[in-house]
C-alpha cells in the first residue's frame, strides 16, 4: 500500500475517534446551552462536532490523494458505460439491502432497522447541515477508504472476491453494527464490483451519495407515512427500511 494512502486511513481513523474530544469541547464551548434537554444537547453537539470534523478530514485527505489515479490493473470503461453503471449501481445496492435485511430478518431472526441510522436521523432533525455529512463527504470518504485504497490495494495482488470481501467485511465493521454485518457487507459488495467494472472510482461515490440522500430524504420526510402504510398493508418493514 502506498504511504500517502496509510496517512488517509490514519485521517479517517482519527476523524472517527475524534469525537470522544470533540463533542465534550463543544459541550464546554457553549453548544447546545439552549437545548430542551440534556440528551438533546449532547446530540446538538455531536451534529457540530460531526460536521466539523468530517469536512476537516475531507480536506486533508483530498490533499494527501491528488494526483492519485484508479488502479492499473482495472480496465477502464468509456465514459457513457461508466454513468449507465453509476444510476445503475443505485438500485443494485438498495436491492442488495432489502435482500440481506430480509435474509437477517427470515433467516437469522434480526430485527429490521438500523440503531445507527436512527440516531443520525435524529441528529439530523437538530442539525440539518449534517444532511451534508451523511449524503455527500461521509460516503465519498468511505469510498475511497475502503473501494479505492482497501479494495485497489488487494485487487493488485488477488482476484476480486477476496480483495471485495476483505473490503466490505471491513466496511460493514466500521458501521459498528455487528448484527447488521451482512447488510453492510452486501453493500460493500455492489460498490467492489462497480468500481471492479468500470475502472473508475467515480462510479461507486455516485451510486452510494444517491443511495444515502434516498434514506435520509426517506427517514426524515416519509418516514412516519411510509411505516403506516406498510403496516396497514401487514408487511415486514425490512421491504422498506434503508440504512446509511
């Protein structure tokens, strides 16, 4: 792996942590003072913290990858394919999500919906420039960690099964939701293999900024109709929810 993309991983693992000083700084700085509660503040807090440090982490890691370019080993699709690809790859990672959510749920007995995106939905309604963070920085980031550094790193050296399951098994553990290892690893999947086909990192970052802006537009809009009408229709919610 080369070095610059060791001091990336570095940026992101510290933007992650960050928090733990973060959020009490703020907190001590004043922010959230005139929340209703407690909780609540400490969630104001968090969106700040959260908005900050992830747009830091942007920057620095934008800097430490410029000049970077995709893979040698991947074979680079014209333009026009690789867009059909992108929207394409839209739908194939909220088909994957709704399959192993329901896997989870039929199978294995794990109850849909995701504790980690409920709490940024809810983070969201206190500050929604978070909306930023969750639809756009947050998931070209993760794209570029785990597709192009992680997943280009072991594809140079294995075929593509190894190096997308190694990938999106590490994807799906920085969610920290071990009981939702699956989904995330599918998603993982879909995202390796749009990256795997067209050569172009571009590819993946559009399908999973269109993804997420879907399930933050749907969490925070129509979450409450939605979950009515599927509940009077006797459907398993695993149908509808979509994680982050």
């Amino acid at each position: 792996m080369k070095r610059n993309h060791w001091y990336v991983i570095i940026t992101y693992i510290v933007m992650q942590l960050s928090a733990f000083v973060g959020v009490p700084l703020l907190r001590a700085l004043g922010v959230g003072q005139g929340a209703e509660s407690r909780v609540e503040a400490a969630k104001l807090a968090s969106g700040y913290w959260a908005v900050i440090s992830f747009l830091l982490a942007f920057v620095v890691i934008l800097w430490l990858l410029r000049g970077d370019r995709d893979e040698r080993t991947m074979r680079r699709l014209p333009l026009a394919s690789s867009w059909m690809w992108a929207i394409s790859g839209v739908f194939m990672a909220l088909a994957a999500q709704s399959i192993a959510a329901n896997i989870e749920w039929r199978l294995l007995g794990i109850k849909p919906g995701s504790e980690n995106t409920r709490q940024i939905i809810d983070i969201i309604r206190l500050t929604p420039l978070l909306i930023v963070v969750t639809s756009v920085i947050g998931p070209i980031l993760e794209e570029l960690i785990f597709r192009k550094i992680i997943f280009g790193s072991l594809y140079e050296k294995y075929n593509f099964w190894p190096a997308a399951l190694v990938s999106s098994l590490l994807f799906a553990i920085a969610h920290m939701e071990p009981e939702h290892l699956l989904l995330y690893t599918s998603m993982g999947m879909v995202f390796a293999f749009l990256y795997a086909k067209t050569g172009r990192i571009f590819v993946p970052i559009f399908a999973h900024v269109a993804m997420n802006t879907f399930v933050v537009a749907v969490q925070t809009l129509l979450a409450d109709e939605i979950e009515k009408m599927v509940r009077q229709a006797e459907l398993p919610l695993a149908v509808w929810r979509v994680w982050l």
